[in-house]
C-alpha cells in the first residue's frame, strides 16, 4: 500500500522533496493536481469537487487503501477523500488546512474569490517579488524561486477557479468529517498566519484523530521542519500497522 502525499496551492508535487529522502519507504507518489506543472484533463473546470474525484480516481488504480498525507489545499482535499471514500484510505495525515465554518479566509483568498480582482492580481504578479515574499513565510531561497517560477496561466486560472468553487468550503465539508473511520494524524505550525493553529486542534477533535503535532513553525512546516515531520509520518503509519 503506497504513501499517496497530496500538495497545496500555489505549491507542486515538489514541496515534499524534504520529507521523501528522510522516509524508511519507497512506496510513495506524490501527486501533480491537474494545472499545478501538470496537464489538465478535457472539460476539467478545477473546481474543489472535481479535484476530490480526480483523487479518487488516482486512489482507485491502487490495490490497496493508501496512506494518505496532504497540506495546505492537500488538507481539505485528503480529509474530504477520507470522509467520501473510507475504503480507499487506510490512514491519513494532513494540516494547515481549515475545514471549518468558522475559519475566515485569507486576504489573498478573497482576492481570488472576487472576479477581476483576482484576475488583475494574477495579472501584475511578479515572480521576482512573490518569491520574496514566500521566503518571508519560510519557504527555502530555492524552493520559494521554483515556486514562483512554476506559476504559469494555467496554473494562476486553475487556482482562480479553485477558490471561487471554494468559498463555502467550511460549511459544506465540515459536517462530512465525522464520516472518517481510518487513523488520523493532524500536523500545523505554530506560527501559521493564514490558518491559525486552533484550527488543527478543531480539525483533530472533528476526525478523531490520533496526534495533533504543533510545529514551531509557519504554513510551510512540511519545508522549514522535514525531519519531525517524517518522524511524525513513520511512527503514525507504524502504530496503524501495529493495530491491524
């Protein structure tokens, strides 16, 4: 059964490069959301439901249910799989994402959400400047370029249309997470500025989760944090194994 490892937005499939090298498996995919330096499938119009069935969809070639791990956007997505499709799942791991009716959006989210606002954003975004400003939330130098580099249009239309699927996200998944029935592991920083870490304890109580771990660190844990979150993976994983 793989580790199946969902990103967030505005990230790729790269922002686990941390993590990966210091897991004892091999058995890992980490997943390239349609329009993240990824094709997008005819008639795929990124909304947060269909980036749900997408999952699925990847999650149903596999023999077995997965371990699957999400952050950010890969949060609300890889809980929302769990609660739709426990079969599929045989743990998860997920944070620094709200599912909750209560957690008001970021102020670059609601840009995103408003039509034209978001558009004229996208528009004068500078790679340069937006790389900067991801490094002040402690993403690594290089990473934070690459980032930035990867934000092509098909990318900056994907998460347009994917906030604006998104603004009642909350209330709507909200009550689906008490449908989750495998072993859950909640993560988060400390100092997230966009999703305040009240929210993994909410999100721990909604699932039932085994551990609620706090880093002493922003959003981007999984890059400024790698060894205690692999840490945190194998001995979660280890105690699923062991209870079977």
């Amino acid at each position: 059964m793989p580790a199946v490892f969902i990103h967030g937005v505005p990230d790729t499939y790269r922002v686990w490069e941390e993590v990966l090298p210091r897991l004892s498996r091999s058995d890992v995919i980490t997943l390239a959301l349609p329009g993240f330096d990824s094709a997008v499938p005819d008639g795929f119009k990124a909304t947060k439901e269909e980036y749900v069935n997408w999952i699925i969809g990847q999650l149903e070639q596999q023999s077995e249910p997965v371990d699957l791990v999400g952050h950010d956007w890969g949060c609300l997505l890889t809980v929302r799989v769990a609660s739709l499709r426990p079969d599929l799942v045989r743990t998860w791991a997920a944070g620094g994402g709200p599912v909750s009716k209560d957690y008001e959006w970021h102020e670059l989210a609601k840009i995103f959400q408003t039509p034209g606002a978001g558009e004229e954003w996208m528009a004068k975004l500078d790679s340069e400047q937006f790389s900067q400003r991801l490094e002040q939330l402690g993403v690594p130098p290089a990473l934070a370029v690459e980032a930035a580099v990867q934000m092509d249009n098909r990318m900056k239309d994907s998460i347009l249309r994917l906030y604006r699927s998104a603004v009642h996200v909350g209330s709507e998944w909200e009550p689906g997470l008490a449908n989750i029935t495998s072993p859950g592991l909640v993560f988060w920083g400390i100092a997230d500025e966009a999703c305040p870490v009240e929210f993994a304890d909410r999100l721990g109580r909604e699932t039932r989760a085994r551990r609620v771990l706090k880093l002493n660190a922003g959003h981007w844990f999984l890059l400024q944090k790698p060894v205690e979150v692999a840490q945190a993976l194998e001995e979660h994983w280890q105690a699923a194994a062991a209870s079977r």
